[in-house]
C-alpha cells in the first residue's frame, strides 16, 4: 500500500510540472517544440528512477550511496521540525546554526561535518538542506525529490539553452540535442545529487546575466542573478569563478567589438592566474595550487579505500585497506573493535598521511565514520605538488582524461559504457568541426566562453581526480558548453546535407 501511495504522489508532482512547462513563458523559445522540453523533463525522470533503482538495489551500502547519503542526513534535519521547529529553520537557511544544541542532530549525521578530512569547503549543506526542504511536502518519499530536483535541472539547463542559443539561433535545434541529450547530462544530473543544483545555479546565473545586459537591471532578473551566485558559491565555487571569468570577457568584447573576443579572453585568464600565483607567494597555505595538491591526496585515499573512524578525543583518522582484517564491526557497522593492533592516519584538516600517525591499541571500540571499498576504476594522473609548475605541466594529461576517459579497452560496466559513448559523441563532434570547420565562429564572444568555462571545468577535473567514476560525473557541468562550442565551430548545413544524403529520415528533424 506505501508503495502505491509513493507511486501516486510521484506520479502526481510528475503531472503538474508537465502542466506547468508549456505555460512557462521561459520555456518559449524559438522553434523548439514545448513538448520537446516536456520530453526531456519525463526523460530526466525516468534517468533518475534508474539511479534509485541502481543504489538501492545493486548498490545497496546507503552511506556510501550519494543518492541516499545526502537524502538520509535531510531526513535528519528534518526531523528538528518536530522536535524544535526554530532549529529546523536555523539549519535550513544556515542562521547561527552552530552552537552547541545543533550537535544532536549534526552527530546523528554523516555528511554534514566531512570529519574524515576535506581540503575545501564543505559543499554538501546545500543538497542536504534541499531535502530538508523538499521533505515538507514530499511526506518522505524518496522519488518526489527526484522529480522536484529534475524540475530545477530543467531550468537551469534551459538558462544555460537561453544563453549559448545567442551564437547561432540557426543552430538552436542542435543546441538543444548538446545541451539537454548527452548521455553523462542525462543520467548522473538526474538524481538528487548536487549536481542539478549546480545546472540551476548556472543556468539561472547566465540567464540573469543576459537578460541584464540586453535589457538593463530589473529586480526579477537581479533576483535570479543572486539565486544563481548563492547556489554556486554553495555548490561548486570553483565553476562559479571559471564562469565569472568568462562572463567579465564576455561583457568587455561587447563594448569593443572592433577588437577580436579571444584577445579578451586572453587577458582575462592571464590576469586570473597571475592572481593565483601572487595569492600563491603571499598566502601559501590558501594557494588554489596547495589545494587543488591536497584535494588529490584526498582522491587517491578513497579510491584506495579503507575506513574512517572517530576516537574518543574527536580525531578523525584513516585505517588503510590492508588493514581490513584486523578490524571487527559491531552494532550494524557503526562501530569497529581492532583485533590486534596497527598504525592509522590523521585526518583532520586533509593532512598528508606521513604528518600524523597514530597507533590503536586491540581491544579498543571506535565509531565509524565511513566505510569505503577499493575503487576499481583508479587511474595514474601526474602527482600535483604545491606550486604552479607541477599543474602546469599535468594540464595536457588531466585534459586529455577528463575528455576522453574511460578508452573503449578499459570499459567494463555500464556506467562505464555510458561515459565510452559519450566520449565516442565528444570524440565526432571534434572530427565534423574539423571535417566541416566554419571559423565565423571565432569573432563570437559566447564561443569563446563556451569553450573556456569547459577546459577549465575539464582540467581542473582532470587534474585532481584519479578515478574514472568521479571524473564521469565532475565533467558533466562543461558538456553542454563543450558541445556546443565544437557544434558553433561546424557547418552545420553541410552536416545535415550529409545525413540527408546518406539518412533520409533525419529530414523530420531539420
């Protein structure tokens, strides 16, 4: 019966974002039919009940399952409406939210406080304060969140549509395919996960950006600006400073058009990362580069791995995967007891392994605090080191992954086969632009910010991630611009003579 009542109340939150597209003004766009936008929404759908069934069924540990982790620490805060609805409000918009009477419900959490080590800010408040939130009217069903989150990536793909759509209204059709039908976009921005937030964030970031530049400041369009910075800075700061970038590029090329955009461009990220190398010198311990060295020492220990414990006195720590016999679990895998002794890591504050070890004793009890298994789809990248030569010259290998991992003899799942047919996408869009090049394209600002937001979003992927599974999903935000950068860059009438010529039924799309 709670099934039923599930399925009709998803089914029922379904319907009425249906109802609600094609009375959306801003999903007028164009020629694009409504009811292509309405087909991908059930498409997102459905993507997202196949990831519901996939961590629940397969993949069935729910603290390592991001869908679930994230949603079950929601239902935790949640819990506060009934018990003290002022701290559910308290922790929902993030107001004086960390005294100590909020410990009740952070400890109860495992993904709030990241203790088992992170080198940047905490990015998932915001994906567990949406299910906090969502869970007001969802009445506890998992596939409800879905549908709302879907319905915000909606949006935000269609901002990001809104705004690369200005490179070439005449191509809006094959934009659409490139922004909305990429395998990778398809499936992992479909679940509740942080990243159709982070579509939101930027596409309604863009689309406030263009609106305000073409038809000047209006409190709507200032609105949705705010909402877009407040979602990325929460989210994926990085992606808000790769677009910021290319925005302020963008703005200047309008003023100057007698100057070719790319010169613009040029200076902009010329000027940024001599920023980055003066923040470098003057504040070391705050260098993207220290971060980004650090932020890669954290990939490698989970991919490898092993289990993160909390002691008696509040330190985090890290017990390689080697030393899984020696552990025993208790109380539901919520705590462990050694079975002989061994040396463990200190992993407050993402600290190297070689600068804090500890040595348990056997006997002695210890909270879990995460549990992971080997990662099967470790790769080698080049070791980053905290200075700005050691990036540099890891760019080509981190790109050259980021765009084209896993290679077709390394596949050996579907998620795997999902990414090698994206690849295989990404990989014939690069062989028609070159086939059927159109270099108009260059004189157009919004290419060229298309294509940096993607490199950048594609190298820093490449740089810090060493796990095919993880880059799969962190290079999902830089496919829409990446294809339509390569789509902008190609004669796309002599392609569709092409696939006329050879498949004529391609001719109802065109």
């Amino acid at each position: 019966m709670e099934h039923l009542t599930g399925t009709a109340i998803t089914f029922g939150y379904l319907v009425m974002f249906l109802f609600l597209i094609p009375r959306m003004k801003f999903f007028r766009i164009g020629s694009i039919p409504i009811r292509w936008f309405q087909g991908v929404f059930v498409l997102k759908v459905l993507s997202g009940f196949l990831l519901y069934l996939v961590y629940t069924y397969y993949y069935k540990d729910r603290s390592t399952a991001d869908i679930w982790k994230y949603y079950d620490d929601g239902m935790v805060m949640f819990s506060a409406l009934h018990e003290n609805p002022l701290d559910y409000l308290k922790m929902l918009f993030g107001l004086a939210n960390d005294g100590g009477e909020f410990a009740a419900y952070y400890d109860r959490m495992n993904h709030w406080y990241r203790p088992y080590g992170s080198s940047i800010a905490n990015d998932t408040h915001t994906i567990i304060r949406f299910n906090a939130f969502v869970r007001l009217f969802s009445l506890g069903y998992y596939n409800v969140h879905s549908v709302v989150v879907n319905f915000l990536g909606l949006i935000g793909l269609t901002g990001i549509f809104h705004f690369i759509r200005q490179m070439a209204p005449a191509k809006e059709k094959w934009f659409f395919a490139a922004v909305f039908l990429m395998p990778g976009m398809m499936f992992w921005a479909s679940g509740v996960l942080k990243e159709p937030l982070l579509l939101f964030g930027l596409g309604m970031f863009l689309f406030g950006v263009m609106r305000i530049v073409k038809d000047g400041l209006s409190w709507s369009d200032a609105v949705l600006l705010v909402l877009g910075l407040m979602l990325l800075t929460t989210v994926k700061s990085y992606a808000l400073a790769a677009v910021a970038l290319g925005i302020l590029a963008w703005i200047l090329s309008r003023k100057w058009e007698t100057i070719q955009p790319f010169w613009f461009f040029f200076a902009v990220f010329g000027v940024g990362f001599v920023g980055v190398m003066l923040i470098h010198q003057l504040f070391p311990e705050k260098s993207l580069f220290t971060k980004m060295a650090q932020r890669q020492h954290e990939f490698y220990q989970l991919a490898q791995g092993g289990t993160y414990i909390l002691t008696e006195h509040g330190d985090s720590l890290y017990i390689n995967a080697a030393e899984y016999d020696k552990l025993e679990f208790v109380n539901d895998r919520k705590q462990l007891v050694l079975a002989e002794s061994l040396t463990a890591v200190y992993w407050s504050d993402a600290n190297k392994e070689t600068e804090g070890r500890f040595e348990l004793q056997p006997k002695t009890e210890y909270d879990v605090l995460l549990d992971y298994g080997r990662t099967g789809s470790t790769i080698d990248i080049p070791k980053l080191d905290s200075n700005a030569w050691s990036v540099i010259k890891a760019v080509p290998a981190a790109l050259m992954n980021a765009l084209f991992r896993p290679f077709p003899w390394n596949i050996r799942s579907p998620f795997m086969l999902l990414s090698g047919m994206e690849n295989m996408l990404i990989a014939l869009l690069l062989l028609a632009m070159l086939f059927w090049f159109d270099k108009a394209v260059f004189s157009d600002p919004i290419f060229w910010l298309a294509l940096s937001f993607a490199i950048s979003i594609l190298v820093l992927t490449g740089l810090v991630t060493p796990v095919v599974g993880a880059i799969v999903r962190y290079k999902v935000p830089a496919l829409p611009f990446l294809a339509c950068a390569l789509l902008a860059a190609t004669d796309t009438k002599a392609v569709e003579q092409f696939l006329l010529h050879r498949l004529p039924f391609f001719k109802r799309y065109f």
